[in-house]
C-alpha cells in the first residue's frame, strides 16, 4: 500500500541558487545531499541530489547534473507546477515577500476551493503556494464530486470528436 509521498525530484541549473530560492526565500530546510559519482548502471556522472523539507515529511528534491543535456524553459502552469499548501496569513506573506524580493508572482488566484500565488523558481518550475478554503474537503471529496463521472464524460468527448 502507498503511503505517502516521499519525494518529488527535478533538474535545477545550480543547486546552491536553487537552495536560495527553496531555502531562503520559501522556507524548507536544505534536509540531505547525495554525492553522485556513479550511477547504478556503473556511468560515470558528477551529480549532486539535494532534498528540502516539507512539515509533513516529504521532499522537494533536485537533480545538477551538468554532464546530462536537459532544457530548462519557463513552464507553463498547465505542464508542470509544484503547488504547496500554506494557511492564509501566510498566503499573503509570501505574496508581499515575493514583491519585494523581485520574485515573478501573481495571486491571489480564487480557484473556488484553494486561494493560491504563483512564483517561478530559478529553473522555469511555477511554484504554487495555495491555501485551502472551508469547502476544500468536500470539493475534494469522490464520493460527492463526480470526479469519476467527470473523467469519463471527458474522455468519451475526446473518443467521439475523433
């Protein structure tokens, strides 16, 4: 059975301007760095792994590995973004933080059960502080959603506009 999530891992440019903005800038601790001069394979690499620290006790987790081509590009909301959940106050902290640290940030977006800001991180990734609104848990909910419902209603348009 799964128990959680342990950790997420992306390419970053430079771990040490990455640590600054995960850091020092959004708060979660430099937890562990591996050291990586050999894959499991037996290739030769120089790559350097770090992990920051979420409360829950899972990760955000980098990969610098200068010796494997990666196109760092800034990401559309819609490919990739890495959102984390924060309480309100701090939603707005953060956002003023952003400001005045000449961080990109856009927000305060209301998506009808999360109040979320965007940042874009120093690799292209969006970063989405989101905080959760009193009707979160049932919006969330399968059993009262139609989650299902709504999945199979999608993907039965997409079979018949074929």
């Amino acid at each position: 059975m799964i128990r959680g999530l342990h950790h997420n891992a992306y390419r970053c440019r430079d771990s040490e301007e990455t640590r600054r903005f995960y850091e020092d800038f959004l708060g979660l601790p430099l937890a562990g760095t591996l050291e990586i001069g050999e894959t499991k394979s037996g290739r030769k690499t120089e790559t350097l792994h770090t992990f920051y620290a979420l409360d829950d006790g899972s990760f955000l987790a980098f990969f610098e590995a200068p010796d494997m081509p990666f196109e760092f590009k800034a990401q559309h909301d819609f490919d990739l973004h890495i959102a984390l959940e924060v309480d309100m106050p701090t939603l707005h902290v953060m956002l003023a933080k952003g400001k005045t640290a000449g961080v990109e940030a856009r927000g305060i977006s209301d998506h009808g059960f999360i109040n979320s800001i965007y940042f874009r991180d120093p690799n292209g990734y969006v970063i989405e502080l989101t905080a959760k609104l009193p009707v979160h848990d049932a919006m969330m909910d399968p059993a009262r959603n139609g989650a299902r419902e709504k999945l199979e209603r999608w993907t039965a348009g997409k079979r018949s506009a074929r």
